[in-house]
C-alpha cells in the first residue's frame, strides 16, 4: 500500500502506449487506486478490452470513443471481480455484443481455508468486491485467446483476490493489481489469501517480461526487479510481525500502529487487512499462535 499525491501528474486519459495497446484511464483516482483504473485496448480491427473499469457512464463512452473507425470489440476479459475493475463490463458487453471473460465469480478459486474462514465469520474483505459478477465465459490457467492481431494467455494469480488473473501477451505482462510500481498489493481475506500471493509472485518471477502493464499506475519497465522487491517487501513485513511478537503478544490494531506509523491513519484499516492476511499465513505455518482463535480480534504471540 501507498499514501501518493495520487492527483499530481495525472497523466492524459487516452495514451497510445504501443501499436497495438491502448490506454483509457478511468476517472476513480483514489488512495487505494492512485491515478484510476487503467483499462487496456489490445490489438486492431476487432481488439480486446482488459478491465473495463467501474461502472461509470463517461468511462463507458471513453473505451468507446478509442475505437477507430470501422473498429469493434471482439472480447473483454476481467482480471478480477473488484469494482473499480469488472463493474462496467455488462454495460460494454451491451454495447457491444462481445462476451465477458474471467477465472470465474467473486469467490472462485477460493481456498478451502478462506472458505471456511468466511463461513465462521461471516468475514468479508470489504474493499468494493463486485458481489454480481459473473463471466460469459470462465478462462482456466494457461488458457491462450487468440484474434486476427491479438493474443492473450490467462495467467491465475491468487492472492489479492482468489479469481485474480494477470494476461500475457508475448513478454508483456498485464498484471492487474498483482505487481504494480507504485505500490504494494492489497490483500485482504478471505478474499485476499498472502500465502497465494506470494506464490503468485514466485510462479511470475520464472519467466522473463519485457514490460509490465499494471491495473493502477505506470508501466513497469523492469518487471522482474519489482516483483523480486515485492517478494522482499512482504519477507520484511513479515519478519518485522515476528519481530513485534517475540517482544510480546499482540492484537492487530497494536501491531498496525507499530509497523504502519509512517501511514495516514485513514489507511490504517487497509492496513490491518494486510497484518491479518500475514497471520493467517503464520499461523498456518505454526510459526504464531492466535488466541482464541485465528480472527481479527485475537491475541496473537510467536510459537
């Protein structure tokens, strides 16, 4: 997670990144989304839209408006059922006849552990998931689609949402909310799973990327050196959770306050999401031990 001047340098809401991608910025700049939601025009002729973006009528007529003449939309494909990226995709599948595509609902891909989480506590991850959405089509993992001047591969990548998918497209990853530049991802159970994440993260780094295009923010141009600084970011957070709990047991608002305190506090219950989803993972490594219980509200200590 970040705190930016998100508003400062807002780039222009259309940009031609290549000869074949397209960029339409969505107007939902936030804390949590920096500039908005980058939505992405694959190809030429009949193109591919990644991530139509939330549901907002100008965005709509923007997406359409970066056609050229004599264009279609032949696919839309949803990284995940996050609003700010899946809630416009009936609306552009009406206008346009294309199907939608994704992993799967909401809670597809989920664990058997975060679902018996959300069961037990009725827990939910409470940052805007689109509840409604479901795919004309579900995509599985490895999965290629390929058009007249286009071709995407379905990548799942768990972990900051259990339907969460990055797409390639040659050594060009699009990759969501996965890996981005100028932030840290967002994992929040039961949605959210870190143990996912991290091993989402460690299954990208095998291969070699050229560029990253990701769901907020700029592109990457060196792809592998972020996602190894993120895998280090979440080694520190959770050596640093260790470390706080070896001095003596602790609840998650003790321990956000310790290890957050350059953070506005207006993300401190983002950042409380992060702390528990690290937990859970420790705790089912029996590295910490939760009284009563793993939940938000509990005691937790080292083993």
């Amino acid at each position: 997670m970040s705190n930016p001047a998100f508003l400062a340098a807002r780039p222009a809401p259309f940009i031609q990144l290549t000869a074949s991608v397209r960029r339409i910025l969505a107007p939902n700049p936030s804390p949590m989304t920096f500039w908005g939601t980058n939505t992405y025009m694959i190809g030429t002729g009949a193109v591919a839209v990644i991530d139509p973006g939330p549901k907002d009528d100008k965005h709509l007529q923007a997406i359409l408006d970066a056609l050229s003449p004599g264009e279609t939309i032949s696919h839309i494909f949803v990284t995940h059922a996050h609003l700010d990226h899946s809630a416009l995709a009936p609306a552009l599948s009406r206008a346009t006849g294309a199907p939608v595509l994704a992993f799967g609902s909401a809670e597809a891909g989920r664990s058997a552990r975060m679902q018996a989480l959300a069961r037990s506590l009725a827990l939910t991850g409470g940052e805007g998931v689109d509840r409604a959405f479901q795919p004309d089509r579900c995509l599985t993992d490895g999965e290629v689609i390929i058009a007249n001047t286009w071709a995407l591969e379905a990548i799942h990548t768990p972990g900051h949402m259990a339907n969460h998918l990055c797409f390639a497209s040659g050594d060009t990853l699009f990759s969501a909310d996965h890996v981005m530049g100028w932030a840290s991802s967002l994992v929040s159970p039961p949605d959210g799973d870190m143990g996912d994440y991290i091993a989402s993260l460690r299954r990208l780094s095998q291969r070699e990327w050229g560029r990253a295009l990701p769901g907020h923010g700029a592109p990457i141009e060196a792809p592998s050196s972020r996602i190894a600084a993120l895998l280090t970011h979440r080694s520190e957070r959770e050596a640093a959770i260790l470390s706080a709990l070896a001095e003596a047991p602790a609840l998650i608002p003790n321990l956000v306050e310790r290890l957050y305190s350059d953070t506005p506090r207006s993300l401190f219950p983002a950042a409380a999401r992060n702390v528990f989803a690290h937990l859970l993972q420790l705790h089912a490594e029996g590295r910490v031990t939760a009284t009563p219980d793993a939940t938000p509200d509990a005691l937790y200590q080292t083993a």
